[in-house]
C-alpha cells in the first residue's frame, strides 16, 4: 500500500543562515540553527542532530522532526483494494487452509499476538491468503500527514513530532484510514528499510534530508516478508531490532533519528529451501503448517475458482462480497469486544504449566497463548475463554518454541497437543 509520508511542523532558529537561496525560493524548506555550543532541539531522539568531529567548529547543526511532504488530502483516499487496478483474491474464496486463515485472523483481531510464520509445501497458497487478507483490514485513526501512521490518543504510537505537539496541548488533525499491508522484498537495500538520510543536501541546502522507509510505513499495520528464510542476514538484524523495541534507529555519519516501528510481522516460506534463524523465529508470535490439499475433488474445486478468478476478477470478488462484508463484521466487532473477553485464573496456570513442562524458554509463549486463545473467543463472540479456545491455540502458539537443536526440525504440534491433554484432564 501506499505510504503516508508528512511534513514537518517544527522550526528551528538560525543564528548563521545557509544561503539566502534556501531560505527564500523552497517554502518547504526547514530552517537549520547554528548556535556555537550548544544544540538545538533537546534529546538526540527527538530529531537529527549532527555532532562535531575534532579540530573542526564548534557549530552543531540540528534538523528536527524531518519527513517527506505530501499533502494530507492524500492520505484520506489512500488505498482501496475495492478499486485497485490489481484485484486481490477473496479471503473466503480460500479453499481449506483453515489453521493459516485462523492465525492471519487471530492476529488482525489482536496485533499484539506479534505476527504469524507460515511454512509449507510450494504452490499451497501462502502468499495468496495473506496478501487476500487486505480487504478485511479493519480501519484505523492516524494523525493526517504524519509518515509513521502516529495514533492520536496512544503515546506508545506516535512519532517524535505529533507526541511533542500533543504535550503542547496542539489540536492534531485526525483521519480514518484501513491498516496498512508492507510487502519487504528480499532484495530490497537497509537503507530502503529503515530509511535514508541524505546528509550532503541536509548540510548544502537546508532541506529535509529524511526518506521514511518500509518500518516507517508499516507501524501499526502489517509487514510481510515473502521466502522469510531466504532474507539476507543483515535485513533479519534489522527486523530483530524493530521487533523488540518497537522503534526503528538510523544512525549515519554522526547522525540519528528515531521513529516508531511497531507491525504485526507476516512471514512465509518453504522449509526446504532452508530454515529460519532461531532469534527471527521466536518473534512469530504463532506458527502455522500448511501442507498440499490430497483431495482429488477438493483440488479440481481449487483450480475451478482460480480459473474463474482469472478470467474475470471483479465478478468473481462480487460472488464472495457477501460473505467478505460478514467476515470483517465479524473481525470489527471481536476488536471491539477483545478488551471484555476474561479467562479464568486455573485456565492461565494450566497453560504456563504446558508451557513449563514442555521445557519452552521464556515466557513469550504463555503471553501469546493467553492473547490467542481471547482473540478466539472474541471471534466466536463470547465474553470469557474455555478449555476448547485453548486446545485450538496453544499448538501453533508454542510449536516453533520447543526446537532446541538448529538441524532439529520444527515439532508439528503432537507434542504441544499430547501435552495439553495430560495437563487439561
């Protein structure tokens, strides 16, 4: 989807100008301060601060809260799959599947799961269903403009600038918008990632040198990574980083800006091309298996609607809008009513005691056992989670979790449902 890149509001006083020409002919330009000793600006987080090498002046130079300009009407009729020129294959057109389609959804319901890994056979659909999942998206409140998607009324999602004029007690305009889906090619560079800083034209011209980059579109929407095993090693670094804090950092030559970068992270791949890194791998808050349909009858279905799809897409998204327009009533209403769902204090002790028994380290898969198993129940509209909610969960929850040895492979969740039998009983 298209990113929302916005311009900075800050100023910035000037004791040494430029040039006369960046001042008068761009009214985008940002003024720089130059202050002998001193920086302007506050904390290094706040902005871009360039720091002095030996033997040179003793001038700081500060460019704050920097991002790209678009105009803000741009944002309100930002993408719709209804009318993109590439149609988008129903979600409940998606035949079979149902553990893959229960994670994605599980996860829209409640972000904080931390994403979903999708393993499985080529050519069983992976890619398809999750791509097919932008039309349920819910819609969100942003802060019309701003490049990292700020939430209006939530500190922990908002960027530098729009937290900066919330303390002022500024109005911030506000606008609804559906959840972003960012597709990570394998080939793409860091700097398109995380962002570049072109800091010759920061230092020449005056102007905001600041591209946002993938994380920056993608916080608090969706990141999917295609052939997640294949990722180059220093792009894994750089979604491990993100992951855990939740803020993306670029730092080059001395200078460094921060920006929040917190997605639900979608990952794919064929275990035969190779495995995943371990630490990647523990940041999927679940685990899904996707195996090739044996069905005769089912596999002719499947080709029959994929032909149908093809030769004429818009009709065939019309046939399944109904149950389209059910499904994300349904996923609208679970979000709505997540923060009500209770589980019972024994339920919790059972899981963290399946979790323990099952030797799994840290505490990441009780967390996300007990966040799935309410997403669930909130799905299936009820107010408190069973034993059953669980049951359905807690493999895909804790099955990537127990591989102790690389070269092992993943357990296919015999062992967490064995497990969770003797526990329950």
């Amino acid at each position: 989807m298209a990113s929302l890149l916005g311009t900075s509001s800050s100023a910035i006083c000037a004791s040494h100008s430029l040039s006369s020409s960046s001042s008068s002919s761009t009214p985008s330009i940002s003024p720089i301060c130059f202050r002998p000793g001193k920086i302007c600006g506050g904390k290094l987080n706040a902005g871009i601060q360039i720091r002095p090498k030996k033997n040179r002046s003793r001038h700081h130079v500060s460019i704050m809260n920097v991002a790209t300009e678009i105009n803000s009407t741009e944002q309100v009729g930002k993408f719709d799959s209804k009318k993109s020129a590439r149609p988008v294959y129903p979600f409940a057109a998606i035949v079979g599947q149902d553990e893959m389609k229960l994670c994605l959804l599980l996860n829209v319901i409640d972000p904080k799961i931390g994403g979903v890994m999708i393993m499985g056979d080529r050519g069983t659909g992976k890619s398809t269903t999750v791509r097919s999942l932008v039309d349920l998206l819910p819609e969100i409140k942003v802060v019309a403009g701003d490049p990292y998607n700020s939430d209006p009324l939530d500190p922990e999602f908002m960027g530098v600038e729009v937290r900066e004029r919330v303390e002022r007690g500024e109005q911030v305009p506000v606008v609804a918008t559906k959840i972003n889906m960012v597709d990570l090619p394998l080939g793409a560079t860091e700097d398109r990632v995380c962002g570049t800083i072109d800091i010759e034209k920061a230092l020449t011209e005056g102007v905001k040198a600041f591209e946002p980059g993938l994380l920056a579109k993608a916080n608090r929407g969706i990141l999917y990574v295609d052939e997640v095993n294949l990722l180059d090693d220093h792009l894994v670094d750089v979604l491990l980083d993100s992951a855990a804090s939740g803020w993306n950092t670029v730092e080059r030559e001395g200078i460094s800006i921060s920006h929040p970068a917190r997605f639900i992270l979608i990952g794919s791949g064929n275990p035969e091309e190779g495995e995943l890194r371990p630490q990647l791998l523990d940041r999927f808050g679940m685990h899904a298996q996707v195996g090739t349909v044996r069905d005769a009858d089912l596999r002719v279905k499947i080709v029959e609607e994929r032909a149908r799809f093809d030769s004429n897409p818009q009709d065939f998204r019309e046939t399944y809008k109904t149950e389209q327009d059910k499904l994300q009533d349904q996923i609208s209403n679970a979000r709505s009513n997540l923060s009500s769902v209770q589980i019972d204090r024994e339920l919790k002790v059972k899981i963290s005691k399946v979790c323990s028994e099952l030797n799994v380290d840290g505490l990441r898969g009780d967390i996300v056992t007990n966040r799935a198993a309410k997403a669930l129940a909130a799905l299936k509209g009820k107010d408190r989670v069973t034993a059953d909610d669980v049951a359905t969960v807690i493999p895909n929850c804790l099955r990537h979790r127990l591989r102790k040895d690389p070269l092992e492979s993943i357990d296919s969740g015999v062992l967490v449902s064995e497990k969770f039998a003797e526990v329950f009983s």
